[in-house]
C-alpha cells in the first residue's frame, strides 16, 4: 500500500506543473503562490497543533531556521515555479525542475565538504546533456541562443530546493518535519502576501483557476506531503526519493493528456537523459 502511495505523490506532484500553469496565466506569482500555501496553512497548521499543543513555541534560532525554510522553500521556490511556468510548457518546465537531487548533491558537497567522485560524476553529466537538450530545443551548439527567461526561472527552482532541503536538515535536528513544514507554510507565505500587495487581482478568475489553486493547495501540497513523510517513516528516506523520479514523467503524460502541450522528440529524449542520470546517482549509496 505504501508504494501505491508514493506512486501517487508522484502522479500529484507532477499534476503541480499543470496546475500551476493554468493559474499562472491569470495571477501573478506571487497572488497565485499566496492563495496556495494560504489554502494549505489552513490545513497544515490545525494537524501540526494536534500532534504537538506546544507547536507555536520555538526559540529564536528555530524560528530563523524555520523562517529560512519559508523563504527559500516557498517564498522563492514558488516566484521561480509561478513565473516560469507562465513562459514555457508544463512539459519543459517540469524536465529543468528534475535537476532537484543533483543541486542537491551539489550544494551538499560545497556546504559538507563531500567528495563526489566516479559513477555520480557520470550521472550528473547525463542529466545535465538532458538538460541542455531540453533548453536548446534539440539543438546544442546553440544553447545560448535558445536560453529564455522561462528557462532561468525555471532554474532557479532546483538551487531554492537545494537550499531549503539543506536548512530542513538542521532545522529537523529539533523539530518534526510536520512542524517544520507548518512554520515554512505560514512564514513564507507572509512573505509572499507583502509582495503580492503590489500585484493586481484579476478581473476575473475562471472556475478552472481556482479548481487548479486548491489542487496546489490541498493535493499537491497537504496529502502529498503527509504520504511522502509516512513513506519516509516507513522506508527510510533514499528508497523513498527514489519515487521523485517518477514526477518528471506523469508531467510530461499530463501535459499532453491535460493541456494538449506537443511534447517534440528533444523533450522526451532530455527526458530519459535527466531521469536516467539521477537514478544513477540515487543507486549509489
């Protein structure tokens, strides 16, 4: 049943880039990344306060530590994802974003020190020709010629990730990550409601946007993570992230299901050079 699950946290993760792209064409990021975590707070916060009645006392290091995971993991991460995927493809944008474990790794090995050597170095390589594939549209030699803005905010998701999974590490040493991911919801979407003061509200908002917000909100955001965790509970957390690589595919299906994107031949082949190169370095322990 376990495994079920995951496959399905997979398959709700991916629905992300659909969803999100949907509403990114009617609310500016960070509106749109406002109503997200607000629809998700709601939740989060009443389960965080049933599982520990002391969850709002923290001291002053905790709190900055769990203010860095708001700022980084849903302040910034959310800005990156809302306005890139207002640019490009649900399918382009999803295929950038599996580059989350190799900056992971990266910055890992800057902040720790760690080596990273052979067969690791030879699926980060992979990956990264993915990745190139994918931004130059099929075409290589011209890279920077077909680098957009699309593609850098894009970017810019995997190095706020990386940042956010490295200050959970600390800031697990004292809380759970249930309080944890409570205290990013509320502080980083204080952050995002002093920005997004400064940007207008539509005139109108089709049923569809909201129907994709509260999927942000409540499936992409509540459940997913409850079940990601109970995974981690029960498999550890390498077995577990193995399952991340299942997101860039259900996005790529349901860009084309949903959306009707055309998903062109560079994509789907970046697609098995990025997943290839991260289970390779995910099977090495």
């Amino acid at each position: 049943m376990i495994y079920l699950k995951l496959i399905l946290v997979a398959l709700f993760w991916g629905g992300t880039f659909i969803a999100t792209r949907i509403a990114a064409q009617t609310f500016e990021p960070f509106m749109g990344a406002s109503i997200r975590y607000l629809i998700a707070s709601v939740v989060l916060v009443p389960m965080a306060y049933q599982v520990n009645r002391r969850f709002h006392s923290v001291n002053r290091g905790q709190f900055w530590q769990l203010c860095l995971l708001g700022f980084s993991g849903i302040f910034a991460y959310n800005f990156f994802f809302f306005k890139g995927l207002k640019l490009v493809p649900a399918s382009h944008g999803a295929l950038l974003v599996a580059l989350n474990p190799i900056m992971v790794m990266l910055l890992s090995a800057w902040k720790y020190g760690e080596r990273i050597r052979g067969i690791k170095v030879a699926g980060m390589f992979i990956s990264l020709m993915g990745v190139v594939l994918v931004i130059s549209r099929g075409h290589p030699l011209q890279l920077f010629k077909s680098f957009e803005w699309g593609d850098a905010f894009m970017l810019g998701c995997p190095v706020t990730w990386a940042i956010y999974t490295l200050a959970g590490k600390e800031a697990l040493k004292k809380t759970s990550p249930l309080e944890a991911s409570a205290w990013a919801s509320i502080t980083g979407l204080a952050m995002l409601l002093l920005f997004a003061g400064f940007e207008s509200y539509p005139p109108t908002v089709p049923a569809k946007v909201w129907i994709a917000l509260s999927y942000l909100g409540l499936i992409g955001t509540v459940l997913a993570f409850v079940w990601y965790y109970e995974g981690v509970s029960r498999l550890g957390v390498t077995r577990t992230a193995i399952f991340n690589n299942l997101v860039p595919v259900f996005a790529l299906l349901l860009s084309v299901l949903i959306l009707r994107e055309e998903v062109f031949w560079y994509s789907w082949m970046g697609a098995v050079l990025v997943i290839t190169g991260v289970v390779i370095i995910n099977r090495v322990r």
